[in-house]
C-alpha cells in the first residue's frame, strides 16, 4: 500500500501533477495569504475587549499544518510583511507596522511561531490522528497567545495578571472551538484520502 505523503499539500497533489517547485511554492503562499486575509475579516469586538476575536487563528492552524514548517512560515512571513507595508489584510481591515508592533502585534508575531511548530508537527504525522492533532492545535494556540498577552501587557502597562486574562481567558471559549474543527478536520481528511488510496 503506498504511503500517503506528509504534510496534507503534499498528498493532495499527486506527483506528477506537480508544477516546478518554486511555481508551486508561489501558488501556494498566495492562496495562503489570500485565505489569512479573509479570515482576518471574520471579526468580532465585544465591548471592553482589547483583542478582537478573529479567523486568523484558526487560518493559521490549518495553513501551517496543511502546508508544513517552511511553506507554512514563509505564508505567514509573506502576509505579515504585505499587510505591514499597507495592504489591509490585518484583522477589520487594518494594516501597517504599527499594528505590527502595537497592542495586538504579538499575536501576529505567535502565529510565525506557531505555523512552524504545527507544520513540524504535520510532517511527523500529528495531524493524521485526533488525539495527536488536538493537542498539536493546542501548542500551536500556545505560542499564538505567549507573546501576544505579553506584547499586550507591555503596550499597556498592564500587569501580566490582567494582560493574561484580557488577552487569553477571555477567548478560551472560542480557541476550543477552533482547536476541536481544526483537530478533527485534519485527520478527517487523512482518512478520507487513505480510504480512496486503498480503493
């Protein structure tokens, strides 16, 4: 029985099929940033709250891990950079450095740290089996949220206290939910291809 290619980009795109690399590569990354863009826009601001809530997280959990460690951060690399130099792909349709380095910016900056960590995780399989790819979705949350409640807290001389409560307890809801579609999504996939593989 051949063995289904790791990550997910890779056995959705037999062999053959397959354009030159670096062609691929840049078809790739723009659909990836394309698609970070619109779930950028999926956003939500209840009142008192300094974090929007957003699709990007949940954009991210499926880029990194569909795409893999490399592919994944240079996605997330690309679309950080366009929406710093003005395109208005940050969440509510924002851009430029200062929301780079502003009060949400760590958050953009985890998720560059978190789609290596799922992508590396996808290439070791994590992602073909729910157990494993819940808790890869939950490190992946981790590193999205470390340094954006620490990025918060320093941006406005908050204790970490209340940074970490504003800028993570808050969504906790919201994260499960994304960790639970994205965890069982993936390996969902994975078993639909390896039945029609043994077809």
């Amino acid at each position: 029985m051949t063995t289904l290619a790791h990550p997910l980009r890779l056995a959705l795109t037999p062999r053959t099929a397959r354009l030159s690399q670096s062609l691929t590569n840049t078809i790739l990354i723009t659909v990836g940033v394309g698609f970070m863009a619109a779930m950028a826009q999926v956003a939500i601001q209840p009142a008192g709250w300094p974090v929007p809530i957003t699709g990007q997280t949940f954009g991210m959990l499926l880029i990194g891990t569909s795409y893999g460690a490399a592919l994944g951060v240079s996605t997330l690399g690309v679309y950080l950079l366009i929406g710093a130099l003005g395109a208005p792909i940050f969440s509510q349709g924002n851009s430029g450095f200062a929301v780079l380095f502003g009060p949400t910016g760590g958050y953009l900056f985890g998720m560059l740290l978190a789609s290596f960590a799922v992508g590396y995780l996808a290439e070791r399989k994590w992602d073909s089996k729910v157990p494993t790819a819940l808790l890869q979705m939950l490190i992946g949350e981790a590193l999205i949220f470390i340094p954006g409640v620490l990025m918060l807290a320093a941006s406005y001389r908050m204790g970490l206290g209340d940074a970490f409560y504003n800028g993570c307890v808050k969504f906790l809801g919201v994260e499960a939910i994304k960790i639970a579609l994205a965890g069982t999504l993936l390996p969902g996939i994975w078993a639909v291809l390896a039945r029609l593989r043994t077809k």
